[in-house]
C-alpha cells in the first residue's frame, strides 16, 4: 500500500522513508504541503498520509482540510505528526480532519501501530464501499441481462424529459418487443431464451451512445432512451438495431436462434409525461407487430395518418 510523507526535514523523511519500506509499504515522499496536496488528487493517490504539521506552501491541518472538503466516498486515512503535544492541537488536529495524532519525537514501533491500524481502517472502508456500490448496482439492474431493471430505467426517463425540457433537447424512446420469443422457449427451452435476452441487450448495447439508456420492461420487452436524438439520428440508429438483430445468429446450448425485434418509437415534446410518452411508444410497438413484426412503427406517423 503506498502512503504518502510529507515532511519537509530532510532526516525526518529519510528515516520514515527507510521504516516504512522494512514494513512493507511502498512510501511517496514529498518536502512541502503543495506537492503533497498535488499528489493527493492523483486517481491513484495513496490511501494512507503521514503529514507534518508545520510545512511550506500548506501545513498538514490545511492537507486534511482540503481533503474533507473533497467529500470523497473513500477519503484517505490521515496521521499528523507534530512537535505540539497540548490537548487543544490534538482537538484542532482532529477538528481538521486527520484521522490520527503523534506528538514528535516518536516511538516507531507506536507508529508502526498507528500506520497498520490505519491500512486496517483503509481496507474495512474500501471493503464497505465495494459492497454497497455492489447492492447499488443490484437494486438498480436486472440480475439476467444486466440491463437496467424497470424502476431505474423509468427513473432514467423521468430525468432525461425534464432535462430535455430545460434545455429544449429532442429525446426519444423505443419500445422494443422480441418477435415470437415464447415460440423460442418453446422449441429451445428457457435456458435457450435467457441467452436469447442477454445477447439481444448485449447487440442493443454495442449500437447506443455511452449515454443511451436500455432498461427491461417487462419479459421480453426493453426500453431504450435516446437522449438528445433528432429525427434523423434516433432514426438510424432504430433501424441500425433492427438490422444487427436480425443478421445476428445466436448460439444457444440447445441450438443456433435467429431473432427478430419489433419497435414502436415515440419522440418526447415539452410538457408531456412519462405516461403519456410511454402509451404513444406502445401503441406504435402494437402496431408493428400487428403489421408483420421485424419493424419499426413511429408514433408521429400514426397520428399523421
């Protein structure tokens, strides 16, 4: 684990430099506050400081500081080292953010239990972010395909029509239906269709934008938001989709499945809710596949009609 020594005495940073590499621990020494606090908004800067109180540029109290101003999820676990030893530095100390306080001269071997209790608290911290990113993303996706799961995508939608309608953007939804997908349970079996679902949302996916949204509807049906998306672009790239799903070949462990996809596109405008944006889309979806399936129906053509 790298940990940052800011310390601007030469010796002091020599010795912590030499300690903290016999225990193990990959040291990054700077002289002043100012580089040290550049280091500190690396991506990959060290999860564990030792800092000098009194430094140039920034002392360690403003470091950590600045460090608790950032509001990180994961900050850094921060040891002030001082020649102070009254009670009213270590409450400013720890007022300022640092995790730790030691008075100079120091024991190594209490530093070296201070620095492990340190790495400990780093690791359990890392540890508990993973774990609830990970029921984040759990709560927010569907545990097949991997697709947003119907509260998130709705959700999603909500905020890109009242982003678009702040700033009078074009936005777009398609409803999109996997042609006669219980004749492919049927004939294949379930496990042939769960491959069925996660390769269609794995072409869906390869064919939208970075900030495109595809959330499972409901059985086989998606939803895709296209934000931002005039006429012309949603147009290809519905159509661009509907192509690849239909070329595509997928291998399934009960035998090779071709696919087809029915959409029904509706366009958003100002004012219009999320209700009233998602019956234009399925009406358009119903009227695709009532008219051959392996197309895609617009709900301004049929109210043009």
């Amino acid at each position: 684990m790298k940990v940052l020594i800011a310390e601007d005495d030469a010796t002091s940073r020599t010795i912590l430099t030499s300690v903290l590499t016999q225990w193990g621990y990959e040291p990054v020494p700077t002289s002043d506050g100012r580089q040290a606090w550049d280091i500190m908004q690396q991506p990959d800067a060290p999860k564990l400081a030792i800092l000098d109180w009194e430094m140039p540029g920034l002392n360690g109290l403003d470091i950590c500081r600045r460090i608790q101003d950032m509001g990180s999820s994961n900050p850094p676990y921060c040891i002030v080292l001082t020649a102070r030893d009254q009670k009213a530095d270590i409450v400013k100390g720890l007022d300022a953010g640092a995790n730790d306080y030691m008075s100079k001269p120091y024991d190594k071997n209490e530093l070296q239990a201070r620095i492990n209790a340190g790495r400990r608290m780093v690791e359990l911290q890392t540890e508990l972010l993973e774990t609830k990113n990970a029921l984040a993303r759990e709560a927010m996706h569907d545990p097949l395909t991997g697709a947003l799961n119907r509260r998130a995508v709705l959700e999603g939608l909500e905020r890109e029509l009242n982003r678009a309608e702040r700033h009078n953007s074009y936005l777009s939804i398609g409803l999109c239906d996997i042609d006669h997908f219980k004749e492919v349970n049927d004939r294949y079996g379930h496990q042939a269709g769960d491959v069925v679902l996660c390769a269609f949302v794995k072409t869906v996916q390869h064919n939208i934008r970075g900030h495109d949204l595809l959330g499972r509807y409901g059985g086989e049906e998606f939803l895709i938001v296209l934000p931002e998306s005039r006429g012309g672009i949603a147009e290809g790239l519905y159509e661009r989709l509907r192509t690849r799903i239909a070329d595509t070949r997928i291998t399934t462990p009960t035998g090779e499945v071709g696919i087809t996809v029915s959409i029904g596109v509706a366009r958003g405008r100002p004012g219009i809710a999320v209700e009233a944006l998602l019956a234009s889309a399925d009406a358009a979806l119903y009227k695709a596949k009532h008219a051959g399936r392996n197309r895609i129906v617009y709900a301004s053509d049929m109210n043009n009609k």
